[in-house]
C-alpha cells in the first residue's frame, strides 16, 4: 500500500497543499520546467533552483546575480547558468533527481542578512514537535548546525554526523509559530514520523517541504535517540487508534483525529 505521505511529497503538491492550510510559501518563479529551459535572464536578483523530487539537497542552488554570472550563497562560490545546467542535467540523468526543476524567490531571513536563510528542520510525530535542527551557511564558510528540543532549549551536540555544532545560531524571532506550523503540517498527515522544513523571514514562518524519510551520515547520542524512538511509538499508536477509528488514511485540510497541535 501507498504511504499517503507521498500524497503531497511532491514539492509542487506539497506547497499547494500548505498555502491551503494556511501556511506562506515562497513564490514560485518557475515550474515544470527543466534545467535547460529555465530563464535565467528573467529571475530577480536572488533565487533557488531545485530539482521537483530530489534527496540530501542534491542539486539545490541559492543563487545571487552578479556582474559575472551568480554567486552560490549554499557553496560561497562564483557560478554561471551553464554551470548549474550542466550539473542539474547531470544528477538527472544520473537518476539522483529529477528532470524537472522549480524556480522560488529566495526567502529573506531578518537574523542573516546577505545570506541564505537559516534553515530550520523539524522532527516530528504525528503534531509533536520533537528535535529541532538550525542549519547556517554563512558565505564561503561550511554550514554549521544547531539543535533544539521544542521548548527551544539548546540540546548540545545531539547528532554526531559531519556538520559542525554552532552554540551562536539564534533561535527564530518567531518561535512559537515556527513550532506551531510544524505541528500543524504533521498533525495532517497520517504517518507518525516525518520532517517538517521552514524557513523564517520577517512576518513568520515560510513553509519549504516535507521529508518523509530524512537520512544522512548522522547519529543521535544515545539518550537523544531513546526519546525520538518514544515519541516515534507514541504517535504510531495514536495513528492506529485514529485508524481504527476512522478508517481513512490520507492527507487532509485540518488536524486528523489523533494528532497533537500545538
């Protein structure tokens, strides 16, 4: 059977789906085009091109113009339209992503400014906020990571994995509306596990994606993993009371019986 997460794991299908229940996204520039077909001398001065299904950020560029060609904002590094192409067509042909890629304005977070925006993933369980991961690119420097549990208190070094801790990454400005549009996002669909993706500019929360499966070269200390496995089988027996209850399972427009919101 099809898990109905993958109702709306599609990124188009899941921005239509969030803008519904509520949640801003960013503006769709382009869509349904390929890497070879997107305009390049229409975009504004920042932008994100990604691929439509894709995994681990493979083949996402923020991009900001310059004088030469763009400047990727995620590498730090000077880049061209031919270069991007090439490397989309490439992870695609390759069957790491998909052919078709989306254009999206470049959220403008208030706490980098300059930067790209400060990317913020949520495990959660069914409409419980679980780990929060802060996740900055500062330009030409690698990317650094902060984690948090849902009363934001600062978790340490929770994941041990490639990527850096950063103690200084600030919470959001809009904290609590973060949290409250991740357990919404989750309490709407019936699986008991999955990552809700945000980002945050000066009026809020902006909805990015949902991963259903995250992965990566990471592993949570101990006591860390122990909570995110309770709090995993915590929301699977929700879902199956609401199963039971209700029969249905597929993504919906409000909190699905069950679930917990924020």
């Amino acid at each position: 059977m099809r898990d109905p997460v993958f109702d709306v794991n599609d990124k188009k299908d899941s921005q239509r789906w969030a803008q519904q229940l509520g949640l801003r996204t960013a503006e769709v520039l382009a869509a349904g085009r390929t890497a070879s077909t997107v305009p390049w001398c229409d975009l504004p001065e920042r932008f994100v091109v990604k691929p439509d299904k894709g995994v681990a950020s493979k083949g996402v560029f923020l991009l900001e113009r310059t004088a030469e060609g763009f400047r990727d904002l995620r590498r730090g590094t000077a880049t061209t339209a031919e270069e991007v192409t090439e490397e989309l067509l490439g992870l695609a042909a390759a069957g790491t992503v998909s052919e078709e890629v989306l254009v999206e304005s470049m959220v403008r977070d208030p706490q980098t400014p300059g930067w790209a925006p400060i990317d913020w993933k949520v495990l959660a369980f069914y409409g419980r906020v679980g780990l929060i991961t802060a996740i900055r690119t500062p330009p030409g420097a690698p990317r650094a990571c902060r984690w948090f549990d849902a009363s934001w208190q600062d978790l340490g070094l929770a994941v041990h994995g490639p990527t850096k801790r950063d103690a200084s990454i600030p919470t959001p400005r809009h904290a609590e509306a973060m949290l409250r549009a991740a357990s919404l996002v989750s309490a709407c669909v019936p699986t008991p596990f999955l990552r809700v993706d945000l980002y945050e500019d000066e009026a809020g929360p902006v909805f990015g994606e949902i991963t259903p499966q995250p992965g990566g070269p990471l592993a949570f200390r101990r006591g860390v993993d122990r909570w995110l496995g309770e709090m995993h089988v915590e929301a699977q027996g929700r879902l199956m009371a609401r199963a039971a209850s209700s029969g249905a399972l597929a993504p919906s427009l409000a909190p699905l019986p069950w679930s917990v919101v924020l």
